[in-house]
C-alpha cells in the first residue's frame, strides 16, 4: 500500500500527466451528469472509438434526460442498435424515467438515489458522482482494478469477491480528496492506455516508481488470467422472406413474460430486437425450417417455397460462438403474423435490430444479387 509522501507524490505525478496528456473525448468536454452517464453506460464492454459516434448521435436526438424519458423505446433502441447490451438502452431509458418522476428530472447527486436507479451500480454510480458533482467516490472497473493489482503486486482472481473488495479499498485510500473526478479519470486512462493487459508500456508510465508489479519485473503476468468458460456451440437457421416489392418480415421483440414462437427457446441472440424467424437446428436446416414455417405460420404455400441457403455467418455473444444459416425465400405474398413487420429488406435498420440480424439480412441480400447474375447470364 502507498503511504504518506509516497502517496501525495504518486497523486501528484498522475493528476498532472493526465491533465496533460488525456485523450480529448467529448464526455470530458462537460460536467452534465446526464451526459456523463449516458457515456458511462456506453462504455460498459464497448470501446472508445466505437462508442464516440454513437454517443454524439444519442446526445442529438436525446439532448436531456427528460427528452430520453419521454421517447418511445423503438426509437431508443434505434439509436443504440449495433452498440449491442441493449438492456443498457432500456435499463438508461427507465432511469431517466425515474429520475424525471422522482427527481424533477435532475439526475440525484447522492450515492443512495444514484444506485436506485435501474441499471446503475456502484462502478457508474461512483463515476458520474465524481466527475459531475465532485464527490468523493473512487471507482473501480476493469481498468482500474489491473493498475492496483499492478501497484500492489496483487495475484490471483482479482474478481474473487474478498479480493474485489481489498481492490475498493485500495481505490477508496488512493483517491485524491481534491480532485476526485480527474483522480478517477486519471486511474482508468492510465489502464487503458499505458497499463494495458498486454505489453504495458512500463518504462513511460507516469507512476512507474511506486509500482510493485514492476519492481518485482511481473507486471505483465498480472493481473493472473481467470479461468474462461467453455465455449457453447450453437447452431441456428433464419428464414428471410422476400416479396416481389423486396419487403421482408421481422418478428417483434419478445417479452420477458410471453411465449412467442417455438424458437423461445433459443438464447436471446437478437438482443430482443426485431428479427428474422429464427430456430435452433440438428441436422438438416431446410427440413427444420419448413416444418416450423408450417407450424408456426400456418403458411398455406409452404410446400412450395423455395429456400435458397445464403451461405453461413459466425457471431459470437460472450461464451457462445453462433452459427446462422440464412435461407432466402421469395414470396409472392409475405405470411401474415400479428405483431410482425413488413419492411425492405435493404432497409430494416429503421427498425431496432442486432448486429446478428443485420448480419443475416446482408448474406441474404448478397445471395439475391449472386441469383440475379447467374440468371443474366
């Protein structure tokens, strides 16, 4: 543990490398607290460059918390489609909610009324309180937590829950009482840009002399790698209807209380956005598929249809590595199905959908244009 002058030294040379070298992003421009959570919650398992044009674009379609509360919730998760973890958007939009119900639309600067919020815990909670009103909460994330295990030489699973919680402490002594904000910052840019997980640039760290991990020449083994999950293959056929407009059929996201299809059964790989009629499969897909369109649908010409496999597309969602086999279907007339849509195919991204869903819709557009040519021909 650094203590006494080491400690208002080791304070001193961050604060001061990072009020010079910070990357410029647009949250660090601002001290709204909405602005400054709206960034925090794109930044959970997302990166910063992805996450910059998606946060510009929310912010110019929901400029305030009140404006996010009152939108409907497609358009919310229109705008965050393809940053994926969309129960982020819908966790964000009941928050602003709340905070408009329950707090005059002000988002609460105590610790209390910030974790009774959907969707935020003590990580976020402690980040915007800190850099939007000052208050004394230090954070600790990932990044973070791999520069203290580095300082301190800590070994093991860092997120075993006694050592998790020696971390916090850790953090909770390191704060900076006078700038608990910029300390924050300060913790998490140094992890994510010199004290990275693989080869930290050790030599131009700015707290390289108190660090123990380096000292001891171990910071690059640490933090010790946890043990992964095995990986879970799954394997599923997707129907992608096309009529002679080129207008397609996407299935409405489920809820959580109700049985939609047969397919409920399948991981909620389409982040419970719009999707293709999706089900897992064994064996032959096109079998599959046509006896769930009959079932399913009650499609009166299904023995007719033509499924025209789209080749394959991989995916994967944490510890599953997904395979899709998208079939296209050319239809006179899409089936009829209460609660579904009927868009361009080209164009289902006005609609809230996955990264997985667009995925499919391309393979099934690129296997229409590969059918045009060799019929030209």
């Amino acid at each position: 543990m650094i203590r006494g002058r080491e400690l208002a030294t080791f304070r001193k040379r961050l604060l001061t490398w990072f009020r010079h070298f910070q990357r410029d992003l647009p949250w660090r421009r601002t001290r709204d607290p909405y602005r400054i959570w709206l960034s925090e919650i794109m930044l959970q398992q997302t990166r910063v460059p992805a996450v910059i044009p998606y946060y510009e674009r929310f912010l110019e379609r929901f400029p305030s918390i009140q404006a996010l509360a009152a939108a409907p919730q497609e358009e919310v998760l229109r705008m965050w489609s393809g940053l994926g973890y969309y129960s982020r958007a819908r966790n964000l939009q009941k928050a602003a909610q709340q905070i408009v119900e329950e707090h005059g639309g002000e988002f609460p600067s105590k610790m209390q009324g910030a974790l009774a919020l959907p969707g935020i815990g003590n990580y976020t909670a402690a980040a915007t309180l800190s850099i939007a009103f000052g208050k004394k909460h230090a954070v600790l994330d990932g990044n973070v937590a791999r520069v203290l295990a580095r300082l301190g030489a800590v070994r093991g699973d860092l997120r075993e829950s006694l050592r998790w919680k020696e971390l916090q402490q850790s953090a909770d002594a390191y704060l900076d009482p006078r700038s608990p904000g910029d300390w924050n910052q300060a913790m998490m840019e140094l992890g994510a840009t010199f004290c990275t997980p693989k080869s930290p640039q050790c030599l131009l760290c700015p707290v390289g002399q108190v660090c123990e991990g380096r000292k001891l020449g171990i910071a690059e083994t640490l933090p010790e790698a946890r043990k992964k999950r095995e990986t879970v293959q799954i394997r599923l056929a997707a129907a992608v209807f096309a009529d002679e407009n080129g207008r397609t059929l996407l299935l409405p996201p489920r809820d959580d209380q109700d049985k939609v299809s047969p397919a409920d059964d399948v991981p909620r790989l389409a982040s419970n956005l719009w999707h293709f009629p999706t089900i897992p499969v064994n064996g032959n897909p096109t079998t599959k598929l046509r006896s769930y369109l009959r079932s399913y649908f009650e499609y009166e010409h299904e023995g007719n249809l033509r499924l025209v496999a789209a080749g394959r597309i991989r995916h994967s969602v944490t510890y599953r590595a997904v395979t899709v086999e998208p079939f296209r279907i050319d239809v006179k007339k899409l089936p009829r199905l209460d609660g579904s849509r009927r868009v361009p195919l080209h164009e289902i991204t006005d609609l809230p959908v996955s990264n997985l869903t667009r995925k499919v819709a391309q393979a099934a557009l690129v296997a229409a244009s590969v059918s045009n040519r060799k019929h030209d021909e």
